[in-house]
C-alpha cells in the first residue's frame, strides 16, 4: 500500500475509544496525534491507546504531516471546529450531527467547497454489515418497487440512567436531534433523498426529573420538542415515517421497515453496524433471515477510512457533507412544518451514496 493517510482528533470523550479501534481497522489510516482543550486529558488519551502524539488543537491543526482531522467535540462546537480545521487547510470528519442549524451546516460546507476539502459526518453505521446488506436486497429488487419505510426510536428519556442527562432537553438535542441522524441516514442510504416533509410536534412533559445516580432528584427544564413523528415523501415515490420520543413508557425497541411491491424489510438497528436483516417475501408468511453479505466486523470510524480512499482515488466518500446536511434540513424541517402546519418542500439535495462492494477483505474498502 502506499503510504499511509495520518489522521488526527480533536475532542477524546466517551466516544474516543471506537473511534480509535475503528480507524486502526483499516491499514489505510495512521493516527498520529490527539488533541483536547485540556492537554493533560489528551495525554492520559495517547498513553493509554499507544498514540504518538499528545498536543494542543493548535499544535495538531499547525502539523503539515496530518491530512484528516476527527472531530469529536460536544454538538454546539461541531461547525466551529470543522471551520477552524478547514482553514488550516485539512479535511474533516465529525460526530453528528454536522452542525445544529442550517446556516452552520451551509458554512461548513461553502468553506470546504472553496479550499477543495473534504468533510465527512457521522453516523457511518449505514456501512455495517447490517445496512449494506439491507441496500443490497433493494438493489436486486428482492421487494420490487419501494413503496413506503417506518422508522421509530422510542423510549422514555435518559435522565434515569444517564449521568448528565440535562444537554438531551436542550437547544440542538431532543430525540429527533440525538438519534435521529442515524435513521434519517439510514432512509438515504436505502432509499435515497426526501423531497417534502411535515410533522407534529409536542414537549409532553415540560420539566424532567433525573432519577440517575449522579442527578438524583434534579429538575430538568424541557427547551426542545421531546416526541416528534414525521412525514417524509421520497423523490423516489416511497412514503416513510420516522417517530423520535423520549415520553413513551417501553423498553428501547428500535424499529426501521422498507416496504416493496413484492416484499418487505426489516432492517437491523441502525445505531449499529451488525443485527438480523429479515425478509417477508410476497405470499409467504413468515420472515426469512438473511445472510448479511457485508462485513460486520468494522466500526466507528470505517467512514473516516472511506474518505481517506476516496481522498486519494478522488471518488466521493459515502459518509458525506452533503447527505450530512441533507439529514440537517429534515431534522430542522420536521418541526418547523409542525409548527407552520404546512407541507415543506426540502431544500437540500444529495446523491445516494454508493453501496460497498460486497466481498471485501478485512481491513479494505476500495477493491
């Protein structure tokens, strides 16, 4: 192989480590250095995962030797990180979602356009074995003509478990902003992209009370909508639904269907890169499990190795800013048209990433 692409990450919180081990998956990679605005943590970070390099967020982005910088700080701080990596001159992957509005969104990707750079965005989960292997069964039109999909992630909020669980009822959170990026990416990936929208909308209970551990008894005021239900028409014709809610009483259940002329899918939990991909084949009457036909065993981070390819083959990358935007607009669209009431025509457009070729060796995307 030629020489290796070194990478370098701003930002070493809980998900630091998959991001490491998913990165140190593909040989294509070399992370070289970690960065944090408290230096110290990025040194314990680099001591306990074997990396080189421990240093300042200015140090890292001055390293002519780093070409993509991983940026893995907290939402609010997406966009002005990935604008400050991008005038180093550096390309960027981040964590979702790419930016809390539209107006962060479309200055990221301006900036990139101009300096020729390229971003990546979270989730790259559609690229497990799980996402990929549903795609291939609609490329093959083993349900025919997609007619319609149903996503649902439903529960009743993290402040009984989670030990900070005030950030998830505010501005630029809420389920549709948190969990939403992963189903939302994973309808593009199957289906494509959305080209009209509406919604409803509600805050249920406008004052939350953790029950966890670390914030027992703490008063959470609610700022976001905290179930939403949407309508998506796809400009492929299908019809979907996505429902996001932390005020239903029921164990997480995540739910994600496509729905053909000749058959129907049941997609694994697209927070993940593995699961049971089901088929129901018309006039059967019962599900077939699926062999998946793409590997499992690669993680966050499998994004951040397809951009490195593709930097270097000059084909687009999968995980892209466009389809990261693009999942920004419905997430933003989605309450703005239960608010207006209205139908809302999708501003964005982006192209469909491409499927990955089934087969391929371990460690390897491009064959």
């Amino acid at each position: 192989m030629a020489d290796k692409i070194r990478v370098g990450f701003i930002g070493v919180g809980n998900i630091f480590p998959q991001y490491v081990r998913g990165c140190r998956a593909f040989d294509i990679l070399e992370i070289a250095a970690v960065s944090d605005l408290d230096v110290q943590r990025a040194k314990d970070r680099a001591k306990e995962f074997d990396i080189p390099k421990a240093c300042s967020v200015d140090e890292l982005l001055a390293d002519p030797s780093i070409q993509i910088v991983v940026n893995l700080t907290i939402p609010n701080a997406h966009a002005q990180v990935a604008l400050k990596v991008l005038e180093a001159g550096k390309h960027v992957y981040g964590e979702k979602p790419l930016a809390l509005s539209r107006k962060e969104g479309a200055a990221v990707l301006e900036l990139a356009n101009a300096k020729g750079l390229r971003v990546g965005c979270a989730p790259d989960t559609f690229l497990g074995g799980g996402g990929q292997t549903a795609r291939k069964l609609i490329e093959d039109g083993a349900i025919g003509v997609p007619v319609a999909a149903e996503a649902a992630f439903i529960s009743h909020g993290p402040e009984s478990w989670h030990p900070n669980p005030e950030f998830y009822y505010k501005q630029g959170a809420g389920p549709l902003f948190d969990m939403g990026p992963y189903y939302l990416t994973a309808l593009v990936n199957l289906l494509g992209p959305v080209r009209r929208l509406s919604g409803s909308a509600r805050i249920s209970f406008p004052e939350r009370i953790a029950t966890s551990k670390e914030k027992y008894g703490l008063k959470i005021a609610v700022e976001v909508p905290t179930h939403v239900a949407g309508v998506l028409e796809f400009a492929n014709g299908a019809v979907g639904t996505i429902t996001t809610s932390f005020d239903v009483w029921r164990d997480y259940s995540p739910q994600l269907m496509i729905y053909g002329s000749e058959g129907s899918i049941s997609v694994p939990d697209p927070n993940n890169f593995d699961g049971d991909v089901r088929l129901w084949r018309a006039g059967s009457n019962k599900w077939e499990s699926i062999p998946l036909t793409h590997r499992t065993d690669v993680g966050r981070g499998i994004g951040v190795a397809d951009m490195a390819y593709a930097i270097r083959s000059g084909r687009p990358h999968r995980a892209s800013a466009e389809m990261a935007f693009h999942v920004l607009d419905l997430m933003e669209g989605i309450p703005e048209a239960a608010q207006r009431g209205e139908h809302l025509m999708v501003g964005s457009v982006c192209p469909q990433p491409a499927p990955l070729p089934a087969g391929l060796k371990k460690g390897v995307l491009d064959e």
